[in-house]
C-alpha cells in the first residue's frame, strides 16, 4: 500500500495507524452493512438518514465507532463548541488534499484555534453565529499583536468547520449561509475579512521585480557552479513562473522548441513534470498535476542555458558523480539538485549585493503593521512572470493561469502585482512575444 492512503483508526481514543503491515484491507462495503467480522477497512454505515464512512483496524474498533455515531444527531440546534470539537476529532485530523492524517505539531495548532473560537463563540447555534463576534476576536487577535499570516490561519479554520457543516446529506447550515457569513475570497464589505487589515495599513506591498533589477540578477558573473546555479533558477523563474522546487526539477531533455523537441539553442516551452522538497527529494508538483509552461525571453534564455551548461560540463568532467547521468539543469557536485534552502540564501546574497532591497511588511506592533528594508523573495518572480503576462504582453488569464499550475482565478489576482501602473520590458521580451499566439497554438 502506498503512502498515500496510509489512515488512523477512526474509533475514539484507538489513534492506530492503518497500513499494510497491519493486515489493513480497503474493503468494499454495502449499505447497511452490519458487523465487519474478521475484516478491516473502510465501512459505509447509515445513522440519522445520513452516510458515513469509517476507517477502522478491527471489528471492535468499528463497534466503538459506529456507536459513537449513532449518539451524535445532526440537528441545526447543535452547540458550536460541541460541533467544533468533533469536527476536530473527524475531519480535523486530516489534511484537505489527500485525506492524509496532520503531523502531531499540526494537530496541536488546530486544538489551539479550535479552543480559541469555543471560548469566543461558546454553544451558540451552528445557524446562528454573529458575524460582529467573529470580527471582534479577529480583532482580538490583532491587538495581541499576531501576524497576519497566523490570523488567516484562525479564520480559515473557522471556515473550514462551518463549511463542513454545510456539507454531507443532513446539512447542520446551508452553503449560502456560509457565503454570507465569510464571503468569497479575501471578502466583500461587511462580510468576516480574509486577513483582518488595519484602516492605516497599507497590505498592497510590492512583488514585481523591474526590468533594472531583471538586469542585475542576470549580469552577476557565474563562474562556480553554485552562483551558476542560482542565476539559472532566478532566470527560469522569471521568464517561466515556475516555482523554486520546479525550477530544480527541471531536466535539459524538458525545454522545448515549438516543435517540441528538447532544444536549448530556441527553447520556447517547459515541460513542469515534478518538484525538489526542502529534503532535496524529487517529488510531484504543488498541483500533483504536471504541466507545460511558456518561456517569455527564448533569446536570453538561450544564451544563459548554454553558458551555463558549459560550467555544468566542467564540473561533470572532474566529477564522474554518477547522479550526471539523470540530467538535471540546477545540479550540485554530486549532480543531484541543490537544496532549495541553498539556493534561496544564495539569492537573497545577490539581491543584497546587486543593491535589490523593498520595503516589506515584517511585523505587527501594538497593532499597526512595521515595514522594514529586506531582500524580495524569491518567490516573488513567480509574480513578475505573471504580472508582466497579463500586464504588459495582455495574454488571457486563463492561458496564464495554465502555464503557472493555477486552478483559479482568484490565485492568478493574488500572484499579479496590482501596484505596478506601468510595467516595462525590455526590447528583447517584446520582440521574443511576438510569435506568441504562433506559439500557443
């Protein structure tokens, strides 16, 4: 069995994990279905004209579970903190994408927020939550100084469990009810806020590297491999909009001519197949879904890929390392990916040295937000590629969203710098994009 259905007995206080080792069946069940006997799995039962399905690793444990089902009737008069705690102990434990169990540290965190909103909502009904309570321990949790990032955080939570009392046959709320309490997105006025701002903040901070500082990062001199490393993932980045992990990723035989054919001389397209983790292993990408993306400056990229291929021949020569052999365009010595952490220290080096400095928000001070002079992210060419695509080039959003892996719209209105009135490019990127819907076709 695979990682990826690896489970924790659902039966209240068992926590067991379900694998192969265990004898642990994915069995087929049908409604109604009574005492497991001997087997193992995954069960659907019926209780309160509503379906369940259960994982359980014994017979006993599947007992204790259906019984423990069978006391909780889902009406709308259920209190927020009862439903709030077995939300926790059900769908809580697991992450939203593949339904595998949290990590211990995040379990606890979600206790935490958990514990938070019980105290600030109390057994108020499922149906009756007051948005004006909701907004006030956000503000609560701003005036005690909490980032941003960390209020998010307690609001997703909070939304995630209502949203999953919208769900399923026997609604505790309606979807609507739920829209009208959190909104859509980063939410509408009057609606609970997405990240609770400040009236004198100013969250609309830059993400766009200018075409003068486009040009310092790809003017360093890159005579050692690990510098050589770093301006090649800084220029796939930029003139691709993939990610660090995909950057590292990326093989010389998926970069593409027009033809499709693994060709640096004219490379015209990416093929995104997977990702490197901070662990420095390959793995698939964020989506888990591969990809092919645009290379908007093929001129420069042209010449940067060959230069910096000679480097990489140089070091293989002296190397006979056998990982050469998988072909990755970022490798260390051993010519395996570097790690990303690596790379991202070294770029935040460059930017201090070529003199890339942006007043970014830091921290939050009694309440108002503190702007300090940093390096920019690297993360941040992911939203220049964009921003330049839609911006200057005015190629369609959904041909972007795409090229970067984006499954929404609002994602790509997240990535796009909305602060950049005019943005400009170079005489090369313009007369590179001019075969462009040649291209895309």
């Amino acid at each position: 069995m695979t990682s990826s259905r690896r489970r924790i007995c659902d039966a209240p206080g068992c926590g067991v994990s379900i694998t192969e080792s265990d004898a642990y069946r994915w069995g087929k069940s049908k409604r109604n279905k009574k005492d497991p006997g001997k087997n193992s799995g995954r069960f659907w039962l019926r209780a309160h004209n509503k379906g369940y399905t259960v994982y359980v690793c014994s017979p006993q444990c599947y007992r204790v579970a259906r019984a423990d089902i069978e006391q909780l009737v889902p009406t709308a008069s259920n209190a927020f903190d009862a439903y709030a705690k077995k939300w926790l102990e059900t769908k809580g434990r697991y992450r939203k994408i593949d339904d595998l169990p949290v990590s211990e540290t995040e379990y606890a965190r979600r206790t935490t927020y958990v514990e938070f909103w019980s105290e600030h909502l109390g057994s108020v009904r499922m149906d009756k939550a007051d948005p004006e309570v909701i907004t006030a321990a956000l503000r609560d949790l701003r005036d005690r100084n909490y980032a941003a990032k960390t209020i998010r955080k307690y609001r997703d939570l909070l939304k995630a469990v209502f949203d999953a009392a919208a769900s399923g046959t026997n609604k505790l709320v309606s979807r609507g009810y739920v829209l009208d309490l959190f909104g859509q997105g980063r939410g509408q006025e009057g609606d609970v806020p997405r990240v609770f701002r400040n009236q004198n903040d100013d969250d609309d901070h830059r993400k766009f590297f200018r075409p003068d500082e486009r040009a310092k990062l790809a003017q360093f001199d890159d005579l050692t491999l690990p510098a050589a490393n770093t301006k090649i993932a800084t220029l796939l980045a930029l003139n691709t909009g993939m990610r660090l992990g995909e950057a590292l990723a990326l093989k010389w035989v998926d970069i593409l001519d027009n033809s499709k054919v693994a060709n640096i001389d004219d490379p015209q397209w990416v093929e995104v197949r997977g990702s490197i983790n901070p662990r420095r292993e390959y793995g698939p990408t964020k989506s888990r879904k591969e990809r092919r993306g645009k290379i908007i400056n093929s001129k420069a990229m042209a010449s940067a890929l060959k230069a910096h291929r000679a480097i990489q021949n140089i070091t293989r020569l002296q190397s006979q390392a056998p990982g050469w052999d998988l072909g990755f365009v970022c490798a260390a010595e051993d010519g395996l990916p570097p790690m990303p952490g690596t790379l991202t220290s070294s770029f935040a080096r460059r930017c201090e040295w070529a003199g890339i400095t942006w007043e970014r928000p830091a921290r939050v001070i009694q309440g108002k937000r503190q702007w300090e002079n940093k390096t920019p992210k690297f993360h941040f060419t992911r939203s220049t590629f964009i921003t330049v695509c839609i911006a200057e080039l005015k190629i369609p959003q959904q041909l972007v969203m795409k090229w970067v892996g984006h499954a929404t719209m609002s994602m790509n209105d997240h990535y796009f710098d909305q602060t950049q009135d005019d943005v400009l490019l170079d005489d090369e990127t313009r007369e590179a994009m001019d075969s462009l819907d040649e291209a895309a076709g």
